[in-house]
C-alpha cells in the first residue's frame, strides 16, 4: 500500500465542501454538494428551502456526474434506494432523531459495523465501491447517488474520471451531495478508512481561484475541478 496516495477529484465543476474528514465520526471522509455564491443549494428562497420539499431537479448538485477516482475494477453496486423530498428542516429532524437511536438500533449498528457486513442502504442510499487497479487494495466509496443513475455493473473495469453515477439524495442525506472516502477493505462497515489527497484541483481562496496539488480542501471551501487527461 502506497504511504501516500493521490487520487482524481470525483467530480466535475464548482463545489462546497461540507466535511473535510476532521469532524469527530466523519473521519478521513469528505462530503461535497453544490451550492450558489449565496450557499443556497437552489434557486429558491431560503425560507421555502427551509419549510418546503423543494423538487430535486431544482438543486443545483442534482444528477451532476460522479466520476471514478481511479482506473478500477467495480467490485459493489447499489442502487434502487428511494429519494423523497422534503424540507430542509424536516430533513434536519430527521438526521437528530437517527442520532437519538434506542439502545437496541445501537446494538444493532455496533453489531453490523463489529461484523463488518450488512445492508447499508438506509445510511449510504444508492452507492458503489470500486478497487483501485493501480494499487490493488485501496478501495474508494462513493455514496448518496441518484437512483437509477449507476452506469456500471460489478466487475466493470472503469476509467480514471470516468463517469459512473450522479449526484443524488439517497440514504441518510440532507442535501443532494457525494460522501467519499478511501478504505483498505471493500466494506464500508468495516471502518478501515486510508488518508489521501486529491491529485489536483483549484481552491478559492481570499477571492482568487488558486491551483492546488496532492492535497485536501478544508470544510466550507469552494473548490471546482481541474480538466485533466487520465492516462
């Protein structure tokens, strides 16, 4: 396994980031979704955001193409999980209450994440995780895709950058968005999550757009990706 290993950034265009990988439980994780200068995720009025199910065409992340890190092998695919809109506020309600679990849905998570497999679908919504072929034994999730949108099939060999499913609202999400992460093992429940950095990409910093390489965006960054040939 490579000390320090640098990946395409797995998506294209301008987004925000919501989780750098520092935040306690959300450790070497990144959420990405795409938001206006005014960090509205649509174009209508934040109190109708707040109160209303705005439609998920009307988000700007939605079905945006999700992209492979790496040349891979896809080794799990998910897809078919339902996505419902709803309110913001609803949206909110919903993710504390799943935070207040009773003592029995805590054993049952411990006891998933102890075995390392199990259905996750209710957490990640439609996802896929694909095996690097360069380094063998990195394995990159890619989680809260639209459903329907998965192109590839288990066993696909895949393309650096190439598209493989978009943007979505499945599973445990608050926003269209794309959680990512690296792992060493290619079940997500089993928590064996790799650092990383993104080959290259810009960050706008102090009002410019500035070139960023093998590195990582900090949370509440702007960041958009960089056209680049996979070779």
């Amino acid at each position: 396994m490579p000390s320090s290993l640098s990946v395409g950034f797995p998506l294209s265009g301008e987004w925000y980031v919501g989780a750098d990988g520092t935040e306690p439980g959300h450790e070497l994780a990144l959420d990405f979704m795409r938001l206006d200068k005014h960090l509205k995720a649509t174009t209508r009025a934040a109190w109708r955001e707040l109160l209303t199910a705005v439609p998920h065409e009307e988000h700007h992340g939605w079905g945006q193409p999700i992209l492979s890190p790496f040349h891979g092998k896809v080794v799990t695919v998910v897809d078919g999980c339902p996505e419902y809109p709803q309110s913001y506020l609803m949206k909110l309600w919903g993710l504390v209450r799943a935070s207040w679990l009773p003592s029995r849905e805590r054993r049952r998570l411990a006891g998933l994440i102890a075995s390392g497999s199990g259905d996750i679908r209710e957490f990640a919504g439609n996802h896929l995780v694909i095996e690097s072929l360069e380094s063998p034994g990195i394995y990159a999730f890619l989680a809260h895709a639209r459903r329907g949108s998965l192109s590839v099939k288990a066993g696909d060999l895949v393309r650096g950058l190439q598209p493989v499913a978009e943007v979505g609202d499945s599973g445990q999400s608050n926003v269209p968005h794309l959680h990512f992460q690296l792992m060493s093992c290619p079940n997500p429940l089993a928590q064996q999550l790799i650092p990383f950095t993104f080959s290259v990409y810009e960050a706008h910093v102090d009002g410019r757009w500035l070139i960023q390489r093998n590195s990582l965006p900090r949370r509440r960054q702007r960041i958009r990706s960089v056209a680049q040939p996979f070779i």
